[in-house]
C-alpha cells in the first residue's frame, strides 16, 4: 500500500506485476485504483518497465532483487526498500528508504538515475558472474 501511496502522490498509477501472494492485498490495491496485472510475460514485463517512471520495490525481504536489476537495465530508476541484497544489487543507482520522497527524486533526477542504472546494470553478466563463482571453488580448494 505504500507505493500505491507514492504513485498517487506523483499522480501517476501504479502497475503491479509478479504473482499474487497475499490475495487479500490485491484486492485493497485494486480497490484502490492499482493495475493489479498478476504474472506477465517478458515481452510484457520489458515494455513495463521501458515505460515505468520508476520501479517501486519495498519488499521486506529479497534474495537478489532480479526486478531491480531488469529495471536498472532498462533504464528505469529504481525506489527500494533499504535491503542489504537491494543495495547490492542497485548500489548507488538506487533510491532507498521513503517511497514518497523516493518517486520524488526519480522524477526530478530521472536522467541521472536512468544513467547510474544502465551502468550499474552493465556488471551483472552472465561472465562476470562466472568469474566470481570461479573465484570461490579456487579459493575453497586453496
């Protein structure tokens, strides 16, 4: 409900996709005017977050946080719950803490965000990525 409160803050509306866990939330989010969509496919979900103003993230507990990554690499900034694997995964790309004043600043620093995101972004690869597991089975092994 909080980011339904900041996209309506911006005056923008709120699309929610990924499936619905807590049904009972989906409901009160629809009530409310959210585009509660559920589970979309890639094509759908790219063309999401190509015309996101932002991405609204405020989960209590993430593992990686894919989403971010996909909207970083979009070009979307990204408004994040202060998680550690979040911030590992946006590091200063990232807006974190209050979702109100967090769609604020991406609106008004869009171009930067968007830019930091692309970069940030650009780190995760598939190489990069095996390099380090690499790292871990040598130094295991050492």
């Amino acid at each position: 409900l909080a980011a339904l409160d900041a996209a309506d803050a911006a005056g923008l509306p709120l699309v929610v996709a990924g499936p619905e866990k807590e049904p009972e939330l989906g409901r009160e989010l629809r009530a409310r005017g959210a585009d509660v969509r559920g589970w979309v496919d890639k094509p759908e979900l790219a063309e999401l977050y190509r015309r996101a103003a932002a991405l609204l993230l405020p989960s209590r507990y993430e593992g990686f946080g894919m989403p971010a990554l996909e909207a970083l690499a979009s070009g979307t900034p990204v408004v994040l719950s202060d998680d550690a694997a979040l911030r590992e995964v946006a590091g200063d790309a990232g807006i974190y803490g209050d979702l109100v004043e967090g769609v604020r600043t991406a609106l008004a620093e869009r171009e930067r965000y968007a830019r930091a995101g692309l970069e940030r972004a650009a780190l995760f690869t598939w190489e990069a990525s095996a390099r380090l597991t690499a790292d871990v089975y040598r130094a295991v092994m050492a």
